[in-house]
C-alpha cells in the first residue's frame, strides 16, 4: 500500500480579486522506503505541495490520502498527532534555538508526545548517534558548523521515529562538502527503511533520489525512476 497517494491535487490561493493557482491536478503514490526528490523553478509550486503533504495546509481540490486516510477526514488533534508522531521535518533554516543544547534541541518533539519523560534523553542520545554528533551532544547549537546544525535537525527529526521524513531544501544553506555529508545520512536513513521526500531545485542533491518528479507551473512535468543513475560522491564535490 502507498504511504502517500495524491489524486488530482489542486491548490488556489485568493488575494481579493486575485486568483493564483499553485497546484493544478497533480497525481502520484509513493510507497513506503521509497526516496522521492520533488524538483522545479521557483514558483512551480515544490513548497505548496510540500505544506499539503506536511498536513500544514490543505488541498483545494482533489484527494490526499496519508497511510491510506484522506487529509480531510483528520481532526485537528489527529492532524497534530500524525504531523508529531509520523512525520519528521527538516528545513534550509534549521530552525534550531541557538542558545540551547544540541541534547535540548534534539528532545523538543516529544515535548508533544506520549513518550515518559524518564526515556527522553535515552532517545536523544540515540538519535544524535545516528548522525554522527555524539561529542558535540552539551554543545549550544550557536557553536555548530552549518553541516552539523543541519545533522541536529536531522537528528531531530527522527526522535519519533517517523514514517516519512520531508527535507526541504536541506543543502540550500551549506558548502558542497557539508552538503554531500547530510545527503549521504538522509540517503542511509532512505537504506534503513524510512520514506524521504526531498524537496530541492539541485539536481545533484536530487540525484541521491531514487525517483525525481519535476514540478512546472503547478503540473507535473517528468516523473522518473533514477535509482541506478545517482552520480558518485566525487561528482557530487566537483
């Protein structure tokens, strides 16, 4: 079964008299363990599908089904539990508070869930392993690299143990080595089993990607299988 089926997606957004269409019928499935990279120019509407698969905003028209339910058959309470216990999110920005702890920054997520606090930094720890910060694990994230801000947020984003993770744009504020260093932890953690999509307008970031769909003016314009033509790490720092 697909973790994710989109039918005849479309999104409009009204300013006054002004209508702008962002989505205008987009359709696809993504099973579970499948690496989407979602690909287009500015304004081809790569973020608004984003914020809809995200359960942060919803469609117009058209069905989107999460784990086999509708998005509009969620509550708003479900809509929160899914988005904090399925998903897992990580941005350009980071969106990290710099005057606390890589341990504190990982923890936030379960600030929101069932999980007893006695096993918070058990987990944390944990996740923070995963991606390589073990000795950074008291530092403020004030005093990170670019590269390893972005390994919090990452670790952070697994704290769940989320069924999908959506990484937008996750290289967009790193050099080209610390750009390769996160994309081959979001490619590993694709190999242990979680879905990805990967929202990028790289297309050697994309190439890490098992499956690129291209996005223009709010269609899909290319949906392809490139598991078996992802460029090398070599080609990736050049």
């Amino acid at each position: 079964m697909s973790l994710i089926s989109v039918n005849n997606l479309e999104k409009t957004y009204n300013e006054g008299e002004t209508e702008t269409k962002a989505l205008c019928g987009v359709s696809f499935n993504v099973p579970e363990g499948e690496f989407v990279a979602v690909m287009g120019p500015s304004g081809s509407g790569k973020s608004t599908l984003l914020h809809i698969l995200g359960f942060l905003d919803r469609q117009t028209k058209g069905s989107y089904l999460f784990d086999g339910k509708e998005l509009s058959e969620y509550t708003d309470n479900e809509v929160a539990k899914v988005r904090n216990e399925k998903m897992g999110f990580i941005f350009q920005s980071f969106n990290l508070l710099a005057r606390t702890s890589v341990l504190e920054n990982v923890k936030l997520p379960l600030l929101y869930s069932t999980t007893p606090q006695s096993k918070w930094n058990g987990l944390a720890k944990k996740a923070i392993e995963q991606v390589g910060l073990s000795h950074r694990v008291n530092h403020l994230t004030s005093q990170l690299s670019g590269g390893e801000k972005q390994r919090v947020a990452i670790a952070r984003a697994l704290i769940n143990e989320p069924k999908i993770i959506f990484a937008d744009e996750p290289t967009g504020n790193l050099d080209s080595k610390s750009g390769s260093d996160v994309m081959e932890i979001i490619e590993k953690l694709n190999n242990q089993g979680h879905t990805i999509i990967l929202i990028t307008h790289e297309t050697y970031t994309a190439q890490y990607a098992q499956r690129i769909i291209t996005l223009r003016d709010g269609k899909i314009e290319t949906d392809e299988n490139v598991k078996n033509r992802r460029k090398g790490k070599d080609d990736f720092l050049k």
